[in-house]
C-alpha cells in the first residue's frame, strides 16, 4: 500500500514536471509575434529559423541567456546587432 502510494505521488510530479514547459510556453506566442513584426518593420525576410529564434527568447523556460542567444541566432542570419537586440527584447513583452 505504502509503494502505491508513493508511485502515484511520483507519478503525480512527474507529469506536473512535464506540463510546466507547456504552459509556460503558450502565452509566449504574443510575444513571438511581437518579436517577429519588429523585423518585417526593419525589412528582414522572417522565415523559418528567424521565428524560431523569437520563440526561444520568447519562452522563459530557456534561462536566463535565451536574449542574447536568439541575439547571436538573429545575427547569424544577418541581422544587424541593434536590430537583433530590439526584436529579442519585444519578445520578452
């Protein structure tokens, strides 16, 4: 009985552990676009690899580095630093 019990509790934590990224990442998806119409606005193409770099900054599950890693994304496809540093930031609002 004690053993049941105790799985069912790890259990339980388990899946909490595991729906945590998925709420944390739903509202993100505003900022994303936010993030993304920044761009457009300075006249960068968005594709693909430049919304991912948006979501990762946008998704705070990522840790603290995940600005200057969509950052160094962004500037890998082109950006100019200023410009990757802005949309980065608004996809933090």
């Amino acid at each position: 009985m004690r053993i049941r019990k105790t799985a069912l509790r790890a259990t339980s934590v388990l899946l909490a552990m595991a729906a945590a990224p998925l709420l944390a990442v739903t509202p993100a998806h505003a900022n994303v676009n936010h993030c993304t119409a920044y761009l457009k606005s300075q006249h960068y193409l968005v594709r693909e690899r430049a919304t991912h770099a948006c979501t990762w900054a946008a998704n705070p599950s990522n840790g603290p580095a995940r600005g200057a890693q969509c950052r160094d994304m962004l500037m890998h496809l082109g950006v100019a630093q200023y410009h990757a540093i802005t949309a980065c930031r608004e996809a933090f609002k």
